[in-house]
C-alpha cells in the first residue's frame, strides 16, 4: 500500500506529531473565535436571551434559539474546521517538512473525478433510502418548501462544508492513518486507531446526550470502517472525502432531525431517528459502494496487506 508510505518523505519523528496535533487543535479552537464573538454580540444587544437559552443551545445546536440566522449559525461552524485545516497544511509543511498533497495519494495528486463520483453515487445512494422511508412512514417528516434562505445554504454547503469533511478526512485516515501504519509497519493498526479517533472526536457531538453513547459510536464506528476500508481498498483518499462529504451535503440540504450536530433549513426535518438503524444502513450502503468501486476502479483484494507497509 503506497499510500501509507507518504509519511516517510518527511520528518518522522515523535515532536513533530505531538506539535502538528497540538496545532491542529489550536487552529480548531481560533477557527471558533467568531462564532463565540458571534454569540457575545447577539447576546449583549438582546437581554432576554440567557443561560436557559444556552443550555438548551449546547443540548441542540440550534443558532435560531440564540436568535441567529441558521445560515450564519452554519457558516460559523464550519469556519472552525478551515482553521483547522489551515494548521494541518502547515503542519505538514513547515514542522514535518512534507508536501500536503502527500495526505491525498502516493503520486502527490488530487484524483476531482474520483471526488465528483463518489460524491454524487453515495448522495443517490442516501437519497434513494430516504425516499423509501419517507414513502414508508411519511408522518415523522416535515417538509419545508425551499425558499432564498435555502439558496444561500445551498452555497454554503457546495463552496465550504467540502472543506469541514476534507479535514476530517485528511486528519484522521489520511495523516494518523499513514503515520501510525507507517511506524507500526503494520496497516492493522493504523486502521484500528484511525477508527478510534474518528470516533471520539464525534464522542462531543450532542447526538451523543440525546440518542445515547453506545447508539451513535456503534454508528460513528461503522462509519470509519467503511471510510477506512475504501482508503485501504483505493489506496488514495478521494473515494472517502467524497462519501463523507456526501453525506453532511445530504444532513444539511436535504433531511436534518433535532438535537443533530448539523442544523439547517434543510428540505425535511424529521421527528424521529434510530442511530442503530443508521449504523446498519451505512453498513449495507458501504458494502454497496464498495463493490461498485471495485468493479470501476478495478480493485484487487488480493493484493492488499493489512499486516505490512510496502517497501
């Protein structure tokens, strides 16, 4: 697996990890200062919103509830993820001394069709399920008829949530993926810590108070083995970036559900939610996806190791 082998065209050693992770988590938080100015500002000019609107904001992230425009609301989430990805390009490039492009393939290059594709074949695939389920139980669904506001997060979603999904994509089973398999000299593993950090960095997402921890890491797990088989299967990272960003486009444009980490004026909002049916579907999905990928990209299992690195 070439892929893996990216981190040893660069400094390897423990300091520079620990610094480019502890950036990487500056970034994060200084990508939040204008959301939390945003919030002090509408707080200050509006006396009636308080702790009890707060609470209720950290439970559901709401930016309504705070008195906001949820487009705002969610471009300021997502500008936490450029700070951070912002801090992962300069990690890579001035501490560990590497190109960033390294964190796509091992040829240095950005594969947009492999983006395009798997973007839009995961989106079809998510929908068609959606369809099925509102046809089946139509009345948990909300539907909002789209209106200017819905435009504009149209335009959000398509010029800067790529950059959220892109990030977590390059962090996890990109950068700690490559580093730990390369280390470790064992693809097994890095496979096994990407899945752990994947999940606990959603461990904070407020699904996680209102549907259960073991519910939602069961899907946040299933999820990164399906992303990290089709890195290991590709050996290449647009296949992955594009299903994850495919499925937030989907969470903000089409179907959302309160108490979800993304809350927008999506087109249905639905009333009622089963994490472990989620896990199983993007299980089954994947399992699809996968073969498909297989039959286009040509893949060969048989001649992937999971247990070395290729020299």
């Amino acid at each position: 697996m070439k892929f893996i082998n990216n981190a040893g065209k660069g400094g390897n050693h423990l300091f520079q990890y620990i610094f480019t992770i502890l950036l990487v988590i500056l970034g994060y938080f200084i990508g939040q200062i204008p959301m939390y100015i945003g919030i002090f500002l509408k707080m200050s000019s509006n006396i009636e919103i308080g702790t009890e609107e707060l609470n209720e904001f950290s439970n559901n992230p709401d930016f309504s509830i705070l008195g906001i425009d949820k487009n705002i609301g969610f471009l300021l989430v997502l500008m936490t993820f450029l700070g951070a990805l912002a801090s992962l390009f300069i990690g890579l490039r001035y501490i560990h001394k590497r190109s960033f492009l390294s964190l796509f393939s091992f040829d240095e290059k950005i594969d947009r069709g492999r983006l395009v594709w798997s973007t839009l074949i995961w989106f079809s695939m998510l929908l068609f399920v959606e369809m099925i389920l509102i046809f089946l139980s139509p009345d948990i669904y909300i539907f909002k008829a789209p209106d200017t506001s819905f435009l504009i997060l149209f335009a959000i979603v398509i010029l800067i949530l790529p950059f959220q999904t892109a990030f977590e994509e390059l962090f996890v089973r990109a950068y700690i993926f490559q580093s730990v398999s390369y280390n470790s000299k064992n693809i097994l593993v890095g496979y096994i810590i990407s899945i752990l950090v994947f999940a606990l960095l959603h461990g904070a997402n407020p699904e996680i108070a209102k549907y259960g921890i073991w519910e939602m890491m069961t899907y946040y797990v299933f999820a990164a083995i399906i992303l990290g088989l089709i890195v290991i299967f590709d050996d290449r990272i647009e296949l992955a970036i594009g299903v994850h960003t495919a499925t937030n486009m989907f969470g903000a444009l089409f179907v959302t559900y309160r108490g979800a980490a993304i809350q927008t004026d999506s087109l249905f909002l639905t009333t009622e939610i089963s994490p472990l049916f989620q896990a199983f579907e993007i299980l089954v999905l994947g399992i699809v996806f996968i073969s498909i990928a297989k039959w286009k990209y040509k893949w060969d299992f048989t001649k992937i190791k999971f247990k070395t690195v290729d020299e």
